[in-house]
C-alpha cells in the first residue's frame, strides 16, 4: 500500500513555482545568453508555505 505523505501547502505568492530564470537578451563574450535568477521572497525559493503557527491570546492584567 502506498505510503500518504501530508499534504504541503504552495506558496500563494509563487503557486509553487519558486524560481524562475530571465533571460536578458544579451550575450556574453563565448555566446551564451546572460540570464538572471529570480527567487520568491514569501516562500524564500521552497514553493512551499509552512502553516501558521497557531494564534495566542494573551491578556493584560488590569
């Protein structure tokens, strides 16, 4: 029977996909392409969201 792993949540700034690369439309000096290498700041390049911790309530004494 297949093992269920629990479910991750995708980062909701991304939709998972965390990096992406842009190329510029220049070329280097060997002829390759410059590109640049972009990294979503939300989920820090994991595509994933780590849930919310839970909410505290905390109260101050009068």
């Amino acid at each position: 029977m297949p093992q269920h792993s629990p479910a991750t949540r995708v980062c909701r700034d991304c939709d998972g996909f965390a990096t992406a690369t842009i190329t510029t439309g220049t070329r280097h000096a060997d002829g390759s392409r410059a590109t640049l290498r972009v990294t979503c700041p939300a989920c820090k390049g994991t595509g994933h969201t780590t849930p919310a911790a839970a909410r505290v309530r905390v109260r101050v004494g009068k």
